[in-house]
C-alpha cells in the first residue's frame, strides 16, 4: 500500500513539473501574419501609421551568427503579424548558454501609434539590468553569416503593424 502511494507521488509530481517548466503560450496582441517584416534600428525611421503591439526581449542561442539573430526575429515578427520591427540595444548574457532563442513579452495591452505614444524601452528591466556588457548589434552584423556572437545575447525589440488600416 505504501510503495504505490510512493508511486502515485511521483507520478503526479513528475506530470505537474510539466506546467512548471514549459513554455509559457504567449497572449499578446496579434496581427494576422504577414509574408514579410523589415528592421529597423532607428526610431525617426518609423512611419506615421504604425502601431507597436509587442515590446519584447529576444534571447538569442549560443553561437547565434546576425543572420541567425536576424532570421530568428523576422519569422517571430512575422508570425506575430510584425511589418516592422524596431531592434534597440543588445547585451551579452555569458552566463547563458541557449539551445535555442526565447522571447519575453512585456505587453502592451493595447496596441498604440507608435510616433504618439513611445516612451521608450521601459520594458523588462530586472532581465535588462541582470544581463552583462552592452554589444553592437546593428546594420554592420544584421543579417551577417560572418558575425559570430559567442555568448548568448539580449536583444530589445517592439513589433510595429503600419499601413493597411491596422
């Protein structure tokens, strides 16, 4: 009786560590997908008729080359129904080693004109102020197979929907 009491214990602790350690759904605010998303790094560079739905931390994998970052942003943007992406600082993370990229939403809970209403990013500090130094991140390395980031990294991100009467 004892032992499949014991068993029975370990089953059920064994089935809700799944709820613990899974990957969290994400809820956020979608846009129908689109085929195609484009970066940007600059801030002026954004349209007028854009909304930000998503503010967002990209953990990249270990060993990530720009055109792994870069790739692994635009099929999130993109399945997020993202046109445009506004990619703002990186910084390393060399206590992580990634198998593969995560991404942290931290709203909106609305989505929002982008030229009207941008604060900045003061989104996600606890996992922004723990990461270590900051890391070029920009057009130079983008995209760039020959750019390879040791470390894991942490990148600042808001998904924009603009044109199409969004």
């Amino acid at each position: 009786m004892q032992k499949t009491n014991l068993i029975s214990l370990l089953l059920l602790t064994f089935l809700l560590s799944g709820c613990w350690f899974s990957t969290p759904e994400y809820t956020g605010i979608q846009f129908p997908q689109t085929a195609m998303s484009q970066i940007t790094f600059q801030e002026l560079a954004i349209p007028d008729d854009c909304s930000a739905f998503s503010h967002l931390l990209m953990n990249s994998k270990t060993n990530s080359s720009g055109q792994d970052i870069a790739s692994s942003m635009l099929l999130e943007a993109q399945n997020k129904g993202a046109n445009l992406v506004l990619v703002g600082m990186a910084r390393e993370m060399e206590d992580e080693e990634l198998k593969s990229d995560r991404f942290d939403y931290y709203g909106p809970q609305y989505a929002y004109n982008f030229k009207k209403t941008w604060l900045g990013w003061k989104f996600g500090f606890n996992e922004w102020n723990d990461a270590g130094n900051l890391i070029g991140l920009g057009a130079d390395s983008w995209g760039n197979n020959e750019v390879i980031f040791k470390n894991s990294l942490l990148i600042q991100a808001v998904f924009l929907r603009c044109g199409e009467g969004h």
